[in-house]
C-alpha cells in the first residue's frame, strides 16, 4: 500500500477541490480537477495490480474493492464532467446529436469496462460502471417520459 503514498494524497487534495470547484459550478476547473483526480487513481489501481497479483482476503476487502470502486465511480463521473462542461460552452456536437455522443460515451466506458474485466477481472469495477450506467439512463428516460406527459 506504502506505493500508492503520494497518488493517494494527489487523489485526496483532487477529491477536495472537486467539490469546490463543482458546488461553485467552475465547469472547465471541475474538469481539470476530475482528470486529476481519475488519473491519480488510475496510478493507484496499476501500483496496487489490483485482479493481477493475489492478496489476501483483508486487504483485498480494505484496499482493492474501495479503490475498484472509486475508479469505476471517478470514471463515469469524469464522463458526466465532460458532457456538463461541453454542454455549458455551448458545444456544437461537431454535427451529432447529444444522443449520438450519449452513446458513444457509454460505448466508450463499455470497451473500458471489458478491458478491466478481460485484463483484471475486477466484478467490483465492472458493477459499479453498471450501477452508475444504470442510473444515468433511468435518469434520462424519467427526464423524457415526464416532459413527454407535459406535453400531452
């Protein structure tokens, strides 16, 4: 755990201005921050070689599912950072629709999501992308099938 020492901290300091800089809506420092922060814990999950080498059964419950969990959930989070930043500066698509780069990002985290669990079969990263991904859309099809009703 000892090799984790200053990404631990960097993620740390990252997590901390994320919530300032997010609750105070500073979208492209949001960004950067988030990027900080899901690449620290990147570094964290390599030096750790969590689903690679064996550990034991504690520190596997205390270190290696946590941060599992933690990348899944930074990952999806940098993904939504993005969309709300793009979104915000009014982005044009490049032509898309929001629907099309919906897709594509959730494609995206997919292919991640396999690579995490072909390379490292790590279940715990893999149910908290499901669990996040499963959210995101409940949320859409609510926001659609309510304004849908106002509508009618």
């Amino acid at each position: 755990v000892c090799s984790i020492g200053y990404w631990f901290i960097i993620s740390c300091i990252a997590n901390i201005l994320w919530i300032f800089a997010w609750h105070y809506e500073k979208l492209a420092l949001s960004l950067i921050i988030m990027i900080v922060l899901l690449i620290s814990l990147i570094q964290i999950y390599q030096a750790l070689d969590i689903g690679k080498d064996p550990t034991s059964l504690k520190e596997r419950i205390f270190v290696h599912i946590p941060f599992s969990v933690y990348l899944g959930w930074v990952t999806v989070a940098t993904v939504i950072n993005t969309a709300v930043f793009l979104k915000a500066a009014n982005w044009s698509g490049l032509g898309f629709s929001e629907e099309f780069w919906f897709l594509f990002a959730v494609v995206i985290i997919a292919i991640t999501t396999g690579r995490i669990l072909a390379t490292r079969k790590d279940a715990f990263f893999a149910l908290t992308i499901l669990w996040a991904l499963t959210g995101i859309m409940y949320a859409r099809l609510m926001t659609e099938t309510v304004f849908f009703l106002l509508q009618a």
